[in-house]
C-alpha cells in the first residue's frame, strides 16, 4: 500500500536530549507509534522509521538521527525515495512562541527561525509542507535560546506535556481519518 503521509518527529538523537523541549516532535512520534504498537526500525544510520495505518491511511513515520539543523536532509531523501510531495508531510515540532500545551496546525510558511524547519525547506525545495507545532513557551532571556530548548520541560510542566503530546497524537490521527485541513480546523478551533 502506498504511504499517504509521512510524519516527521524532529529532534535530536541520544539519551542526553530525550526529555528537552526541542525534543517534543520526538515525543510525540514515539507516544504515536506507542499507541498504534508500531516497532521502530533502523535500516541506516540516518533514520529510525515506524510505519501504522489508520483505516485506509498509511503513515509513514520517520526520526531523523542527524541533528535538528540538518534533519532536512534525510526527510527530502525519504521523501523522494517513496516519491511522497511535501504537501504529504507533517513535521512535528517545538514552538518557543506558544505558551507550553498550545498545539497548532498550519501548511507552510517561514521557518520562524527554527533550524529544523529551515532544514527542511532548504532540503525538500518547498515550504509547502504541513507543521504541527507543539508550544514550549519563552521563559528564557537575551542569548539564552539554545540553553533554554535543550534543557528537559520542568516538573510543574508535567502534566501540561502529557496533555499536549496526547492532542498531538490524536490530531496526527485526524490528519489520517479526514485529512489535515479537517484536523487543523477541529484543532485550532479547540
């Protein structure tokens, strides 16, 4: 069966990062594939890979293992290898702009300064894909960004992110039940 959509959690590799904030897109990949009882595989060193079908959709979902800033690249070349259009694609992903637990769905646009997302553009051609922004709000100062999204969500967050990642999963489900214009409707309607 063809992929319908490719599902993109972005991140970086290793246990020292697995609980930070840029970490989230991650997260929600691994509490996706968690639930629908998914096994990662790694067939290169690049890429963990997990695949789940929801009714007639298939998602394809992939982690990329070469850091946030370069991400892009194995993105665009599993992409092109399953000849899967950026429209088809749904990155999941950290936004220092949303107060933590705030979820938002929108198709294309700038990077917003995100590494991760401007890998992507650069390596696919197209801004034209789908971003499922998952807030980490901005309680950091002057210079203290990189810090700030590499340090683990604090425990008070806790449940915050618990939830978020449960409507980030759920809304990953809509984009399969009904397409993503329908999960972003119901979801920034929300």
């Amino acid at each position: 069966m063809k992929t319908s959509f490719l599902v993109v959690g972005l991140g970086n590799p290793g246990t020292r990062y697995s609980s930070t904030r840029h970490n989230i897109g991650f997260m929600v990949v691994d509490a996706l594939a968690a639930k629908h009882g998914a096994q990662w595989k790694r067939d290169t060193p690049d890429v963990e890979i997990a695949s789940i079908r929801i009714l007639a959709t298939e998602l394809l979902i992939i982690k990329p293992l070469t850091f946030m800033n370069l991400s892009g690249i194995v993105v665009a070349q599993v992409a092109r290898s399953l000849g899967i259009e950026p429209s088809k694609i749904v990155a999941v992903v950290d936004e220092y702009n949303f107060a933590t637990g705030r979820i938002n769905l929108r198709l294309g646009g700038s990077s917003g300064g995100h590494n991760g997302i401007s890998s992507l553009i650069e390596n696919l051609g197209s801004d034209v894909f789908w971003r499922l922004r998952c807030g980490i709000d901005r309680n950091f100062g002057s210079g203290e960004l990189v810090e700030y999204v590499l340090a683990p969500f604090p425990i008070h967050e806790a449940e915050l992110l618990k939830s978020m990642i449960s409507i980030a999963v759920a809304t990953i489900e809509e984009i399969a039940k009904g397409g993503p214009e329908l999960a972003r409707l119901k979801l920034n309607r929300a």
